[in-house]
C-alpha cells in the first residue's frame, strides 16, 4: 500500500510508493527512450491489453472494451493511488502520514497511433475536454476525494514515458495539493483585500496591454503569463469567471478545443515539438461540511497551464523556488503569435539577430 | 539587464532576462555531453574567469594566478548582478524589481578531473570555509537579504561546467521556498517551544531507521519526507539557524561528514548527479531558535513530471528507508 508523508515543518504532503520500488540498479542514468516495437497497447483493437475501460466516448453500437471509441479511460498499469480503502491518517512521532487512497486514470485522446494532441482534429480535443468534464463530474461524487488533478506529460523529458500515443492523466486524491493550495489561498487573499477575481484582472489587463497575448476568441483567451517560470509557458482560461472546469459551457468547449489545438501547434513548431507538461487548475470539490473556501465561487477561475520543458530545474530553482526563466514572456508570446502553419510548412518569423 | 518578477497569486519570484532574451533556436531540446578542453576553471587558466573574489591559496602566491586550493569567482553569465538598483514598481496588477545581486562560482579544486567527494576533509574544508567567508563578507552589502549556496553536480542536475564547482547567488529578498520553511519552523516553534528539526534529529538518532552516518556534532539521515530517492539531509546536532557561524573545529568535522555521505552515494548510485543545496537562516535572522541550518543533497535520478509540477507532490519510487540500507552496507574507503 503506498503511503503519504507530511513534512512537519512546511506542510508538503509526499508519497511512499512502496509497490514501486527501486532499487539503485534500476536507476538508468541518461538512458534514451525509443518506442518498443509497433504494438501499441492504447490503439483501437488492443482494448484486452489495458484494465477496463472506466469510461469512453464511443460509437453507437460498439461494445465496452472493444473497438469503434473515440476517447477512451482506464485505470493506471501501475497507479500513484489504490482506489480501495480509507485513508487512515494518522501520526508517527512527529510525522503524519496516510494512505494513498485516490483513483489514477489515463485518458487515452485517440483511438489512432498519433504522438501529440496538437495533431488531433479540433473536434477530437473537444472530445478530450468532455471527458475530462465528465471524469470531474463522476469523481465529485466519491467523499473520499478532494481534489482532482487532470495533467499531460508530452515527450521523454516531461515524463511522457516510451509509448508515443497522446494521452492525458487524472489522479484524484484526498487532499488538496499544496500547490494548488497555495494559488488558492493567493486568489482568496486578492479577493478579500479588492473584491474581485484575481484572474478577471489578469485577463482584462493582458487583452488591454496585448504584449503577452497568444490566441483569442470570444470566450477564451491565452497568454503567456507576466510572471512565467518558465519559458514559452502559456496560460489558457475562459473570459467568463468560473471556479469548476465541469461546468464548462458548449461554446466555451469549442473554442477551447480550438485553442488548445492552435497554441500546442505553434508551441511545436516554434521549438521543434519540446516536451512539455500541462496541468487543469480547476477548483477543489466543495464538501459541505469543510466550508474554509467561503468565497471560492468568486476568487478563484479555472484555467489550464503549459508548462514546456526546456531548461534544466537545478539546485537553486530546488532551493529557493525562484526561477530563471530566459525568455521573456512577451517575446514567448511574439514567437507563438507568428508561428503559423500553413500546409504543413513551418513559417515561423526570426528573430532579430 | 535582468528583472525580477513576482507572480500575484503564490508570491513567486522569477527572474528574466531582458537584455539578450533567448530565441527558439537557442535551446538544445536533446542533451549531448560536451568535453571543454581548455577549462577556465584550472590551473593555469585562471585569466580566463573574472579577477578572484576571494581564494585560500598556498603563502606566496599571487592572486590570480596558480597555487590555490579554492577559488572564488563572478559567475561570467550572472543571473543577477551587482551594480544598480532595486527600482520597486507596479505595473497594473503586477509587480516587478530589477535584477540586483550577486551570483558568484566557487571553485572547489584546481583538479578538474576530480569530484567533492574526491577530495580529502582537509581540501572539502576549503570549500566549506569559502561558503563560510563569502556568505559573512556579502552580508556587509544591505541590499541583500539571502544567501543561497549550492551546488549542481552533472548535466542532469543541471551543471553546464565538469569542473567541480558550487555556486552562490546572493538575493535582494528571502526566496519564497527558504520563506515557506522559515515560516514552517516558526509555526513549529511558537505551538511546541522546540525547533522542529532538533526534534527530527531526537526521533531519527532514537528510531535509528534512516540514519546513513554521523560523527560527534554532525548527522546524516534520509528524511522521512524525501521527495527524491535517496535524498539525504545533514545537519548539525546541536541547534545552530545560521551556517556562516560556525566554528572552525566543527567545519573539519563537517568536512569529514560530507565526504562520508557523498561517497556513500557516490559508490551506491554509480556516480550519480546530485544537489546540494545549504539551507541557512536569512541575513536579517529572526529565526534564531525556531530554524536550523542543513544541507540537502537530492540525486537526479527520476524526472519531474506533469504531477509534480501541479501538485508540489513528489512521487518517491524509493522509500528513506530503503534508501538508508543501502546507504549503510556500502564499504567507505577511508581516506588517503
């Protein structure tokens, strides 16, 4: 069973996967992942390959765990989390730990061998979007859970493993995660001070100034955000203020779709296909009884962010938490802007110099 | 020109480059091992850095020249940089500040061929003293706030020179990381009246499970809350906040410890890339009781990945106390 450990002194929650692990000579130390062989087992047709599907997306007429789906979810091979049993908090010393007890899902975003979302029709990424709205939706349900993290490793260095088959992950899990959590209480902490969403700010200010802005539609917008870590980061959020992703309207699905799909596209074609990670921040689930976000409907606004891979997170970033990030944003923004494609040819601007 | 930026909502800083801000093309998307021939970190080359900060050098020798042990140099490509000033402004909803402080690079050794867990107590105490001097010497300089010493050793770590090497860059502000900590420490402090980490030390010398090594005032453990495989801490027994205190004997026994602990995982993981990263109390130190200083060595070995990032949940495939088994069996050479 594996198990989660408090730091007493800063409040970060760990986990001991004990099913997982290693020991040194599993270690392999710069080591290149290539695909293995040509059977995938996340195409259409290797369904008895995976654990049941939890959920999919599929045509009329075809049958769970066969073919004939257009996205489709299945637990982890080897989950961070067991969905089985209690969570058990408890004190050793003056640690605290518990159980891992959370659901870890992979979304699969195609039935077909494609290596990167950005490559997916417009109308397939709103599929992915639906999903990850309905996994929130059902998930909600379970007590056990607080919070819900929908993430994406793309490519070796972000974590992408060895399969070059475009998904998406979920972990659901008990506590809030301190991160989030902090973002949260910095939102709270804007809005008790101005009344306002933090992040109706920020979008007014970056549509007005326009340096940062990559991609904009009616509902949606995305920019590199002022203060990125790191660089060619992007933000995407919807111009409404809405704290749950799951509550995502129908145009506000199809335009995201759209941007996702244009921002990821030019982010490839800008820097080579980086790696990269993205992370839905969404607001936690709101249990009756723990009612310490009081004004979470009005603080806090869902939105997703890419994080591309492309410098090194070494001993000062781990110490301080401060990081340097070479590439202005409002440059980033400039090279994601002009990084169009047209027929499959690359025209991205140069750069001065 | 460098800027600091601070994110509204976590309080983050980030510091950007303004002046020669780097292109799509000027990232390297695959890693390659690159073997510098003329090092400017050796013997001999010593023309090749900025004119020494400071250096422990044998008597007789003249400054920037040959015959030193440890070296103290500017960082030639600085995140930070000394001159100007802080400039405070707003800018809508944001905030940002120049990029004012001091990133200096101390070399360990003149051997290049050499690592710090190669060199004998004697030589590590060198380097241990130059972290010592160079965090009391920046202190008389009020705009900086922190002193952040580390070291990044191997390409996945994040060292772009072979050259044994640590780094110290010296901030106009306590970084939010080193803040959360500090904070943490006083909570624990103010709700039990002990320092949290004289308690760890209490519970991990009596449990005795993830102890790797110690000596008469130092000990080594894999914390119970090791975000990394094979993450080690070391600490000083007896409570002490700021590192820059630290009395001479001590910094041998230091010296001895260090290299203990760095060549036990030297020898276990294959030569593995590692972080080590000296936490200490801020320049204004208002921490005194509550904090105390450590060293926090963290081997690359897996990769930071979508949920990490998200979470600041570290998924550790191998539990301390794993870990410390292995940590422990090794045979240590003993010195010389």
């Amino acid at each position: 069973m594996p198990e989660l450990r408090k730091d007493p002194v800063v409040g970060r929650w760990m986990i001991i996967a004990t099913e997982r692990a290693k020991r040194p000579t599993d270690f392999g130390v710069g080591q290149k992942v290539e695909e293995k062989g040509i059977s995938c087992p996340f195409d259409e047709g290797h369904e008895g390959e995976t654990p049941p599907e939890v959920f999919t997306i599929r045509q009329e007429g075809s049958r769970p765990n066969g073919p004939g789906w257009e996205v489709r979810v299945i637990p982890n091979f080897s989950p961070i989390f067991r969905i089985e049993g209690d969570i058990n908090r408890r004190a050793k010393g003056m640690y605290d730990t518990m159980y891992g007890v959370g659901a870890h899902e992979v979304i699969l975003e195609t039935p077909h061998h494609i290596r990167s979302m950005a490559e997916l029709e417009e109308s397939q990424v709103a599929k992915v979007i639906t999903t990850y709205a309905h996994r929130l939706t059902d998930l909600e349900k379970d007590p056990r859970f607080k919070y819900v993290l929908i993430f994406k490793n793309h490519g070796e260095s972000a974590g992408g493993g060895n399969i070059l088959h475009t998904r998406s992950q979920l972990i659901a899990m008990a506590v809030t995660p301190k991160l989030i959590k902090e973002e949260l209480l910095g939102a709270q902490h804007y809005f008790d001070y101005r009344e306002r969403c933090i992040f109706c700010d920020m979008i007014q200010q970056e549509i007005e100034t326009g340096a940062r802005v990559v991609l904009e539609t009616d509902a949606i917008v995305c920019f590199c955000p002022y203060a990125s870590p790191f660089p060619f980061e992007m933000w995407i959020l919807p111009k409404r203020h809405s704290p749950d992703f799951w509550k995502i309207s129908e145009t506000e699905k199809r335009e995201l779709a759209s941007v996702m799909k244009r921002a990821l596209s030019n982010l490839s074609h800008a820097l080579q296909d980086p790696p990269y990670n993205y992370v839905l921040h969404t607001a936690p689930f709101r249990r009756e009884k723990r009612g310490y976000w009081k004004t979470i409907e009005e603080d806090f606004h869902w939105h997703l962010e890419i994080m591309p891979r492309l410098t090194r997170v070494a001993g000062f970033e781990w110490g301080s938490g401060v990081y340097i990030n070479p590439t202005p944003p409002e440059e980033a923004a400039t090279y994601l802007r002009n990084s169009e494609v047209a027929d499959g040819t690359i025209k991205a601007r140069s750069h001065h110099g | 020109m460098a800027q600091l930026r601070r994110d509204p909502i976590t309080g983050r800083w980030i510091i950007t480059e303004i002046e020669h801000p780097k292109g799509p093309a000027d990232f390297e998307i695959e890693s390659h091992q690159k073997r510098n021939g003329n090092c400017p970190f050796c013997y001999g080359n010593e023309h090749m850095t900025p004119p020494e900060i400071e250096a422990f050098r044998e008597s007789g020798t003249s400054r920037n020249g040959p015959g030193w042990f440890t070296r103290v140099v500017p960082n030639k490509f600085p995140a930070l940089q000394i001159e100007g000033n802080l400039d405070r402004l707003g800018v809508g909803i944001y905030d940002r500040t120049n990029g004012i402080g001091a990133h200096e690079v101390i070399i360990e050794t003149p051997h290049h061929e050499k690592e710090l867990s190669d060199l004998t107590p004697e030589e590590i105490r060198h380097v241990l003293n130059a972290y010592r001097h160079r965090s009391l010497d920046l202190r008389g300089d009020k705009r900086l706030k922190y002193m952040m010493i580390f070291k990044n050793y191997g390409q996945s770590a994040g060292a772009s020179l072979e050259h044994p090497h640590s780094q110290l860059i010296a901030l106009p502000f306590v970084p939010k990381r080193v803040l959360e900590e500090l904070k943490g420490a006083a909570r624990y402090y103010e709700y039990r009246d002990r320092c949290g980490y004289c308690d760890m030390i209490d519970q991990e010398l009596e449990e005795n499970e993830r102890v790797v090594c110690q000596n008469a005032e130092f000990l080594a453990f894999a914390p119970f809350v090791s975000r990394f495989p094979f993450e080690c801490w070391l600490l000083p027994k007896e409570h002490a906040s700021d590192f820059s205190q630290i009395q001479d004997k001590d910094l041998v026994l230091l010296a001895e410890l260090l290299k203990d602990l760095l060549s036990r995982l030297k020898r276990v993981l294959r030569d593995p890339s590692y972080n080590l990263l000296l936490h200490t109390s801020p320049v204004e130190n208002f921490y005194e009781e509550s904090y105390h200083w450590h060293m926090e060595i963290m081997p690359r070995l897996t990769q930071v990945m979508g949920f990490e990032w998200g979470t600041g949940f570290y998924i550790n495939p191998t539990p301390p106390e794993a870990a410390v088994s292995y940590l422990r069996d090794t045979q240590v050479q003993k010195n010389d």
